[in-house]
C-alpha cells in the first residue's frame, strides 16, 4: 500500500473516531471533568480539530487554517488562538463551556475535508520534503509561545511533512482515545448509579 492511501484511511479512522466520541455527547458530559486532572470533553475535541488544522496548514503548507474562514467569524471562543497548549485549567474549562459541540464537530469536519483533498493529491516524495516551519510561525505569535516551543520543540529541527504530519493524526487519536474511555466510564458510573438508587429500599441504609 502505497503511504498517501495508508494517511488517507488513518484520516478517515480518526474522523470517524471523532464522531463516535462527540455525536451523542450530552452537554452535561461535555462539561463535565470525569475522572481527576483530565480535560473537559468538550476542550479536547476542540484541541483535536485546532491540532489537525495547525498541522497542516501552518506546520506543512504555512497558508492560512481553516479557522480563519468567514464562516467561524462570530464564534468566539472556537476562534481561540492556537492549539490550547499553555493554558491554565480554568481557561481551559471555560473554553469548553464557551464553544458549542454543533459548532466543534463542523469545525473538525471541515478541517477533515481540507486534509482529504490534501492527501488525495499528495506524491508520496512530498512527504521527505521540509517545510519551512519557522518562517510558517512568522505571523502566528501563537505558536511562538515558550509552552508550545516546550511542547513541540522538534519544529526547530527542519521536520519532514512527514513529521508534521503526525500530532493530526497519531497525537490526536491517544486524544480520541482517552476521550472514548472516559465517555464510556462516566455513563458506566451513572448506569450503575441509577440501578444502585432504584434497588434500595426505603427506610434501609
């Protein structure tokens, strides 16, 4: 299998992961912090959708993302500069419960198109080709910060698209995975809360 068709199914696995995670997500689960030191739902598919859109468009193309189309103007906190890498908890928190999951899932849709269209036009000798990153960076301070140089320091060494290429979909599905284990754990714990409240007796402790 030659490697663009093996991105293009990977692509298509991890949007279809995405969906599994957020279609049925009630807003109480979006907001809620499941289980000690993880992340709202809601912030990290957020942060999956603005990763995928970094990744390709600043890292390997350095043209504008995707967020920067007239039709997020208006969103708010969806628009929120970089990747969400360096904030506090609580900004953290707030963006999740600021953005809205429609709006979220479209996002990450369209970025998934433009990444299809992407690699279904790649030759696979593009992938050893090295952007120019820090030149891209020039008119993101965003992503000039210390946080997202510690998180990523590896852009400083002349990475390949092939590198680059990677927190979109490998980074981004230890995300997707984390987020469905979590899902699957808080409606365990409300099931068998449910079933614990209508199996006791009154007056019995």
């Amino acid at each position: 299998m030659q490697s663009p068709e093996l991105l293009l199914r990977q692509c298509a696995s991890v949007n279809a992961i995405f969906h599994a995670v957020a279609d049925d997500l009630s807003l109480e689960e979006w907001t809620t912090r499941i289980v000690p030191e993880t992340n709202l739902l809601g912030f990290d598919l957020w942060h999956v959708a603005r990763t995928q859109d970094w990744a390709l468009h600043t890292l390997i193309c350095g043209v504008p993302e995707v967020i920067s189309d007239p039709q997020w103007a208006g969103k708010g906190a969806l628009t929120t500069p970089g990747i969400g890498v360096g904030m506090t908890q609580l900004e953290a928190d707030q963006l999740a419960h600021q953005v809205t999951k429609g709006d979220v899932i479209a996002y990450g849709d369209a970025v998934h198109v433009r990444l299809l269209t992407w690699l279904s036009a790649l030759d696979e000798q593009t992938l050893d080709e090295m952007p120019d990153v820090l030149a891209h960076y020039q008119t993101h301070p965003e992503y000039l910060t210390p946080a997202m140089q510690a998180e990523v320091p590896w852009v400083t060494e002349h990475p390949s698209v092939w590198r680059c290429l990677m927190p979109g979909l490998g980074h981004v599905r230890d995300h997707l995975a984390e987020a469905d284990l979590l899902k699957r754990f808080w409606r365990h714990q409300q099931h068998f809360s449910a079933s614990s409240r209508e199996h006791t007796t009154p007056g019995k402790r």
